[in-house]
C-alpha cells in the first residue's frame, strides 16, 4: 500500500503517476516499461501514465504522487492508502486494432470505447491511435453510432419548448463571433436557443472565451435554465455542463494534431447537440483556401454525412455554405470580438458589416425553423429585430442573467503595427497564420490579447499602411507574435486589381 | 533566459519540461496550450511536452526544469541559461496528415519524417499518428523509402568480410533463445556473425537481456570489433551501437500500442540489419495461434515483403517458416532462458530438445550461406559443430571477450507451481499470456524471475500436476503474477489424445 499525495503539476489532461525508484513495495521501473499503472482503492480506479522519481525530497518511497489530473480523477483524499498494479490495456483497444485492421464496428464496440475514452482508461497515444484508425475509413454507420456513444456519455439536456434551436460553426475563420449576435436575434423573436460553447482550443478565442469578457460562462445546469427561462437563450461554456466529455477528450488530442476528419467532426458536433437537447441545428461550414473545408466538393460531402446522421438521431439538421476566405469581422481575440459582436447589436457606426451580415444569414435561417413563421420571411425578421434594437436588449438580459462582468475589460497595452510590404490589392489571408499570430500575441488566456485586422480581402493598401494591429499583455507573448507576423504577415498582396467575388458568397 | 536544472524524473523516453506556473518571463499555460516548447542554446535545441509546476520547491521561478531523458538530449550542463519557445510543429508533420488522407509519400518525405522523429521532433502521439496512418496503407515502396530512411539515421557498420550473416527473428514466442546457440555455431564454422539485439520491450526477455546474465552486452562500436576480430562473433546489445535510432522510438511508441504491422516490421527488422552492415540475414517467422503471425497466407505475405525490400537494399533475405505454436524451450526470462542456451551448447543431459534442433535448422541455413560450402550441407556442419563442442568453445571466447559475468546468477528464489485443473493432453499454450505472467513476475528487469515450463503440447498431464513453475525476486510481482496464472494458467487441456504433428515442423 502506498500514501497518495497530490502534487500540484498541471499534465495538460493525461494522467500521469510518480513513484519513487526505491519504493519498497513496487518495482516502478517494471511497471513503467508496460506502459501504465492501475490506481484503486474501494472501487474507485484510475490509470495512469508512471514517472520514476530519483529527485531527492519530490516524493517519498513509500508515497504515489499524482499530478492535478490524475488526483481530482481519482477523487480521494492525500494520505489515503491506495494499491496500484499493472494496467491491461483496456479491452476495447481490441476493437481499435481491428479498425486499423480494416473491420467495420459495430455499435456495442464503439459503445466500449467510447466509455472507455471517457473513463480516462485511455493513454494519448491510444486515443492517438483510435483517431487515426477512424480518420480514412469510418462508414456513416460508425459515425452514427459514435455519436449516439458520445452523447450517452456525460449529461443530457431535455426542454420543455418542442422547438430548441442550435447553431454551429465547423470552425477554423478567426473572428467569426456570430453566435454573439445569432442567438439574441432568434431569443428576441423567440424561438428557445440554450447555447453552449467552446473555449478555444488551438484557436485564439472560442464564444466562451468571448462571451466571458461580458458575462460568467461557467454556469451549472440549473442556473442555465434559469437563464434560458428569462431571456429564452444563453451563452454558456459547454465544458462546465459536461455534455459529451469523451468528445472534449478527442478534441484534446485531435486538435495538437492538427488532424480534422469530416467523420469525426460530425460525431463531435452532433453528440454535443444531442446531448445539449436541441431539435433543429444550423450548421455554417465556411469555404476557402485556408479554412477546415477548401472545396466545394468537400463541403456537400461533409453536408451530406450531417444529414445522414442527423436524421437518424433525430435532428433536423440544415447547412450553410458560407465564404471562408478571410477572417470574419475586425477583431480575432475574445476583448476584440466581443467589441465587434456588441458594435453589431448596437448598430454603431463603423460596426464590421460583413460579421454583420453574415449573422443576419444565419439567425434568418434558424428563425425559418420555426413552424408559426410563414416560409423564407426569417432574413426580414433577423434583420428587423437586429435593427431596431430588440437584439441588444435582448443581448442584456443574457448578460445580466448569467451574471454581467463588472470589470470592463480593454485591449492589450502592447501594440504593433504590421505594414503592408508593397502596394496593391489584397489577394489572400491565412486564416491559419492570423490565427496562430493572435494566439503567440496570449489570447484567449489574456482576454485582451489578439489581433485588429485594418484592411481585407480586395482593399487597395499603399507600401507601409498597416494590415493589422497586435494587442498583447506580456512581452514575451508580444515578441513571438512579432517575430511570426515579421516572418510572413499572412497577407498576400497583389499589385493588379482582383476580379471581384459577389459578397458573402462562397468562393 | 531560464537556468537550465536537471530533475531525476524518469519519463519513459518522452521529453518533458517542467516551468513554474509563476515564472516571471514566459507564461507556461500558454505554451503548453500549443502542446509543446523548443528549447534552444547555442543551436543546441529539442523539443518537449510541458508540464506546469505549483508545487512548492520543486523548482524556481526562473528555471526550466527537464526531465531526465531531455537533460540528456539537450546535452548541457545545469545552470546554462536557456530560451524557449512555443514549438511550430514538425514541417513533416503534413506529410504524415497527407498519409492519412491516403497519399502515397515520396522518399523526401519519409526521410523527412525519420530525421524529424530521430531527433525527438515528434511527441508520442504524433509518433502514433504516423504508425496508425502507415499501418493499412503503406505501399512496397514505401516500406523501401522507409528501410533506407531509418537505415540512414544513426550509425552504419561496415566489416571487412565479404560476407557479413546476421539472423531475426519476428518475435513473439517466449523462450525462443536460438541466438545464443546460432551465433556460436555459424561463428565455430567461420562465417562472420555479429550479432546486435534488443533488449525486451513488452517481452521477458530479449537476447541482450539473456546474454547479459553471462557476459557484458553494452559494448561499444571498437570494442564490438574487437570481439568480433577474435571470436567471429558477438551477442551485444544494440542499443548501445545506435543502429537505427528512429526504428527504437518508433518501437516504444508501437509495442505499448501492441500494433504491429507487417510493413513497419519489415522497415525495422531491415534497417537494424543494413546498418549494422550484413549481407545475409535469415529470418525466423514463428506462425501458431498466439504468435504474432497466424496464418500461413500472412506468413508468405510477409516473406515477399521482406523479399522485396531486401532485394533492392542489398541484402540477401531467406525466411524460415517455424513452429509457433508454443514457447521454445522450458525456461523463460533471462537466466532460465541463458541456462537452456547453456545446457544446449553444452550438450548436457535433459537440454531442450526442441531448442536445440531449432537452433540447429536456423544455423544450418545460415551456414548454406557460405559461398564456400557445397549447397545443403549447412545442417549436418551445424550439428557436428554443436555436437562436437566446438560451438560450446566458440560460445565462451565470445563471452570472454564481451567481459564474462564474474556474478553467478540464479533463478528467482520465490516460486510457485501451477496445477493442471485436469487431466489430459495438453493442447494449447498461449505464448502471449505466457510472456505476460513471466513479465510480472519480475523478468527481465529481475534476471531471475520467468517461468520454467514443466509440461509442453501434446504432453499428457495428470490433475494436480505442475504444469510451469514460477520464479520471482520481489514479493509484490510474485503476487502479480500468481493472481495472473490463478486466473487463467494459459494452457489448454482436453481429456482426448490429440493428433500428432511432426515436430518442428509449421502447423
């Protein structure tokens, strides 16, 4: 029997053990050279990764230390005298080396691993390994069943409305904060949307993120439907409400990766709604050379699988190709999307149009699903409510229902601007490098940090005009934002005029 | 700037820093948000997993703390002032995704991506990325592209012989110990054998581990020459020589996994062998019900692919097909394993039967290798080396010119001895459950622990009798491995008289 000790290391989500080499009970080196170790005590048992301590003083031999994860996963109290044993691999692993083999799974496998994945019974590298497995070659049979596994983990939600509406951004366009503006446009015509949202994961905000710099996001259950009650809609963090977690557990490993199948993207996104409750779901696929989807092609096979499985679960699921060829809006950071979502809703002169328009498209759409509006009339209706205000009010009773944030909150102090190398016309922004460029700069972590685009796609700048501001809050961050935005800007510039694309279309 | 500080953490060949939360010059959650750092000084750089540190005194403010095998990577000394930075990933990184989208990868890019996972520019989880996307779909090309790419990393060998032998064996059969009887045998008859193998990852025992117990085996390139020069041969370890580095981590990363493929066997096996500098290499592929291959369709398979690959990097490649539907020999770990090797060389009373005539096969067609032989006469030179002492003499030049083990090593003193539950002939033993018990029990970390076998196929065995005995060194793995074997003993028996296959012979 060993002494558990926590030992406050953060291992950024994998389960990690330390024991130290002259522990007289175990043989540590033994147990790490099988790669993981079974931690139990009454019942209650987790895996974990094992470190072999020689570090004088870090722990004691006759100690187990377990790092933030692991502990608050293991639930028990330091002190406690825990056994620990050699894992066997989880038996769904199995099931993982016969989809590398080329098999077809069938629900109950999927069910397993899932389950599995979620009981943190999983390494990174197995994860890794299951990802992979599934990227080329899951039927749309798998990727139903994985989505209806993913949603049987972890909470479900049911609402009393037989309408309740959803929206859904596949991701990777930098400022592309509609669901800011989106759900207090459908709330004020009122149609039932219970948001939940992401944090930003390898991007530089996600809504939560945003949403945060107005309002708490870390609401519970109960307070969330005591939101949605009042104002018919909300912008909550998804993560606190524990909605599909195996699916957080994915995203973890999938996104370092940089690795996005259509296959699991659809099983990520529709396990979350079906877990959050919703009957009706919006989702806005933005097209272009830099996006998540860089074809046409791509995109109707990515609508179709949404179909196919959103049918089958119950879902009426509708999909809107939209233009991903540029950041949406001015600001890419959560203090400067949130300005631009709330200069949307309070018609303020200078407010980004196309973030404008782009979420009247949407909101219009999810206002259609709604069965006493007579067909095609929800663009009118978005546009009406966005501009004569009932969207901001609406906006406010979000805020102050989730409880508003009573420090206002700036861009970063720390300011450079990005020239225009030459003269001419602006042919192309990377998404991916904006993106990584606000992210260098600390956002989301500072709330104030990112980046303030000055000029997009086919504006005329001269040699030496700015392209884009970068806000930070630390130095260090500022100086590897610099140096990346130095190395290339992310702009092309052209010096003839480009042939011009209708606005908000896809390309 | 940091102060570089060593921390005795063993972290299973995974780069990992460690940064107090409250440092004053970077901000830790962010880079490890991004996954990973670069760590850089003087040209000097890695790259490492990040773990965040609140623990009180485990390391300052203004430290980089990195675990053992980074410090060792890194290759400076504690104190030295260094810099991190967020880690682009690994530009080969996208031509791992273009695998997983189904491309076929040119040379450029496999070298690419062995060069970038040889100096640690891949995580474990972008390692297992690469394996999975290159486990259905990897052409015989690129099987080649990779051979030659992770033959190129590292060292390579060269010998004077024109003829340089070498042998392998696919693994997966425990007690499968023929090396330490083919090298003495083939070095006795005069061909050049110098022989490098690995220590056991997920095994009891790999040939280094058994030679150990009589002889060093972490000898240097020189001092392997040496040896070689005098004896005609060597067992050494190959780790020590750094042949093929890439293929190492790749194999840590894949056993765990327990995914074995046939294309990144045949890259591994191949690599190890040209850059150890052979000529000729015969390869044993064990195929039984529990072996790592299990049908003779997967066994030809995999002849022509090493046939293929082998032809075209230079190396003459036979395979021998062998039994493996049961362990070979009796002991299993490495001083019951080196004790049958021993008995066998020594031709003593009771030595095992079946160890020797394997080894005898597998010599014989090594020996048919020497151009100055008359074709089909290696078998019968083989067993009048062996029979005759001459290998037993060839044996112990070899031992003393790698530094004899001065320390007599004996079996684990704790031991157990397993019943059959019943009467009858014994049908089946599964070689996998088996290297797990022996693997508990201590092997072979503890020399003496394994599993001595007391009963074999076909054996008709009464109620009560023992069918294995265990031996461990530690109280804690003895348990492990008694629950294991009290759980399920591995063998299969039946009450009828099987039917008779010829011995040795593949199923």
């Amino acid at each position: 029997m060993l002494r558990l000790r926590r030992l406050s290391i953060d291992t950024n989500r994998e389960n990690v053990a330390f024991l130290a080499r002259n522990c007289p009970v175990y043989r540590p080196a033994e147990f790490q050279a099988l790669n993981k170790i079974e931690i139990q005590q009454n019942g209650r048992r987790i895996l974990a990764v094992l470190n072999i301590v020689d570090e004088p003083g870090m722990i004691a031999p006759d100690e187990l230390g377990l790092a933030e994860q692991a502990f608050r996963q293991l639930g028990l109290p330091e002190g406690e005298r825990v056994e620990i044993a050699p894992a066997s691999p989880p038996q769904s692993l199995e099931s993982v080396r016969r989809k590398i083999g080329g098999a077809q799974l069938t629900q109950a496998e999927i069910t397993a691993i899932i389950q599995d994945i979620a009981a943190s019974r999983y390494s990174k590298t197995e994860i890794a390994a299951f990802l992979i497995a599934s990227a080329r070659f899951l039927s749309a049979d798998e990727v139903l069943n994985l989505t209806r596994a993913m949603a049987d983990v972890g909470n479900r939600l049911s609402w009393a409305d037989p309408v309740v509406v959803d929206k859904h951004c596949i991701g990777g366009i930098p400022g592309n904060r509609t669901s800011m503006i989106v759900v207090p446009i459908v709330a004020a015509h009122g149609l039932m949307m219970p948001k939940t949202s992401s944090r930003a994961i390898t991007s530089a905000a996600g809504t939560a993120d945003s949403m945060e710099v107005l309002a708490r996001v870390d609401l519970g259950i109960a307070e969330m439907r005591n939101v949605v009650e009042k104002a018919r809609g909300c912008l909550v963090w998804g993560g606190h409400v524990n909605l599909s977690p195996a699916d957080d557990i994915l995203i973890s490993v999938e996104r370092p990766l940089a690795i996005d199948t259509q296959e699991q993207l659809v099983a990520s996104i529709l396990s979350k709604k079906l877990a959050a409750g919703s009957t009706h779901l919006l989702v806005d696929i933005p097209v272009g050379p830099t996006a998540k989807v860089r074809s046409l092609a791509e995109a109707i096979r990515l609508r179709k699988l949404f179909e196919f499985v959103g049918d089958r679960v119950g879902l009426q699921v509708e999909i809107e190709f939209t233009d991903g060829r540029q950041p949406v809006g001015r600001g890419i950071g959560p203090v400067l999307e949130a300005r631009d979502a709330m200069a949307v809703l309070a018609n303020a002169h200078g407010a980004p149009q196309d973030l404008k328009e782009k979420s009247l498209l949407l909101a219009g759409r999810i206002i259609d699903f709604d069965p006493a509006l007579r067909g095609g009339g929800g663009h009118a209706r978005a546009r009406e409510i966005l501009e004569s205000g009932q969207a901001l009010a609406a906006m406010e009773r979000i805020i102050d229902g989730q409880g508003r944030n009573p420090v206002r909150q700036v861009p970063g102090e720390l300011t450079a601007e990005i020239p225009a190398p030459s003269s001419g016309w602006i042919t192309a922004i990377d998404c991916f490098r904006i993106g990584r460029i606000a992210r260098l700069a600390g956002a989301p972590m500072d709330k104030g940090a990112g980046i303030d685009l000055l000029a997009k796609l086919d504006d005329k700048v001269e040699r030496g005009q700015p392209l884009y501001r970068i806000h930070a809050c630390f130095q260090s961050d500022f100086r590897f934002a610099c140096d990346l935005a130095a190395d290339s800007s992310g702009y092309g510039i052209d010096d003839r005029e480009p042939p011009r694309y209708g606005a908000g279309g896809a390309p």
